[in-house]
C-alpha cells in the first residue's frame, strides 16, 4: 500500500537538517532566473534566512508572507535595511519593524518571477512534501489570483532534502522546477501553471483567519467552501 503524505512527513520530520545553508544559497544565486529577476517570493523559514538576506543585497524585491498569512505579505526593499539590520529584518519577527505590510489591492503592482520555498523532500518529478499547513501552496494561489506573479515564474525547493522516487500529490500542490542544493540544482520537467484557489477544500473559518484568502473569497463572491 503506498504511503500517504503524513506517513512520508513522519519518516521525514525527524530527521537531522543537514548543515549548508550558506551554500545553498550562493547556488540560488547562481540561477540565471534568480539574476534576472527583480520581484522574488521567499517563504520565511529559518533555513532560507541567508536567501532572503541575498536578495535584498542583490537588489531586488522580496515579498515574504507573514505568519500563517494572518495579515498577509510583507515587502521589504533593497538599500532601505542597514545592513546590521537585515538577518532581523527577514525574520517573522523582523518583518513588521523593516518590511511594509501590503494592503491587499497593492499585490498585484508586482510581477514575481521566482518562488523560494523549504522542503521536507522532493521527489524526481518535483512534487514536494511540506510540513502539512499547505500555506506555501495557498500563498502562490493567493499571489497567481492577484496577478502578482509571472504567467511562468520560476519555483524552486531549496535546501539538502531525501529524494524518494514518487510522493503523492494533490491537486492544489504546486510543483517544483527544480530542488537547489549545494552544490547546484537538479532540474525537473516544467510544472504545471500555479493552481487557483480551490474554495471547496477551504473551510469557512480558515479563510476567515487569513486576510488576503478573506479578502479573496469576498471578492469571488463567496463561493461555496467546505463546511
């Protein structure tokens, strides 16, 4: 019998994060995608701290989520963090004192061409497990409704994760191109396009507790969710 996905976090969870984040994120930036882009989304996981502090010191844009997408997205821009200041500054606890909380209607002002994201593994076709809050999945359908991104961003795993041969996927999983490590990326085939919001999967009272997924649901006027 094939696994669910909590049976592969379980195996997975416990397991010893293996040290290189530094290099990870000197291969990221190494990407062509990365170089060329000027609006980058990093989900703002401890891991993918140095990411973060790269880009700002790249010169580019960085939208980072709040926690659990409570109020919604933070941009923090290049040249406007003392450089002192920027591994605060990316941090959750940082965001609210050096980022800017975008209202809602701000989203779609940006064109976010690289999507950043930790992993509890990733498989050979790119489909990866996360820890099981579905808030990266639910960030990039909140971005990809607001026209905030790319019709073709670039979405990326980055860290030193297991590579199992198939994990299993649902529909509103977003898959990535390719898992940064190291020493560089292993490419996958391209995915599919960023998935809409499934309202249907979504109860009431988690949309409610997310600003930009609340403000997303009225705007659709209020489709059906599950109860």
């Amino acid at each position: 019998m094939d696994k669910t996905k909590e049976q592969w976090r379980q195996e997975y969870q416990d397991e010893a994060p293996v040290d290189g984040a530094g290099k990870v994120a000197e291969a990221v930036r190494r990407l062509e995608g990365y170089r060329q882009c000027r609006h980058i989304f990093v989900s703002p996981a401890p891991a993918l701290a140095q990411i973060r502090i790269n880009a700002l010191l790249d010169g580019k844009e960085l939208i980072v989520p709040g926690p659990g997408l409570k109020e919604g997205f933070y941009v923090l821009r290049p040249l406007q963090v003392p450089f002192a200041k920027l591994s605060l500054a990316v941090s959750l606890k940082g965001l609210p004192m050096h980022g800017t909380l975008l209202r809602h209607q701000e989203l779609a002002q940006f064109a976010i061409e690289v999507l950043i994201t930790e992993a509890l593994a990733v498989d050979t076709h790119g489909n990866r497990l996360g820890d099981g809050s579905g808030f990266f999945d639910l960030a990039c359908a909140v971005l990809n409704q607001c026209r905030a991104v790319v019709e073709a961003p670039l979405i990326l795993a980055a860290g030193v994760v297991p590579q199992p041969e198939t994990l299993p996927v649902d529909p509103w999983d977003v898959r990535m191109h390719a898992l940064i490590g190291p020493q560089g990326g292993r490419f996958f085939m391209p995915g599919t396009l960023l998935p809409a919001i499934d309202w249907q999967q979504l109860s009431r009272q988690r949309i409610k507790k997310m600003t930009p997924l609340w403000k997303e649901w009225e705007k659709a006027g209020s489709p059906e969710v599950n109860s």
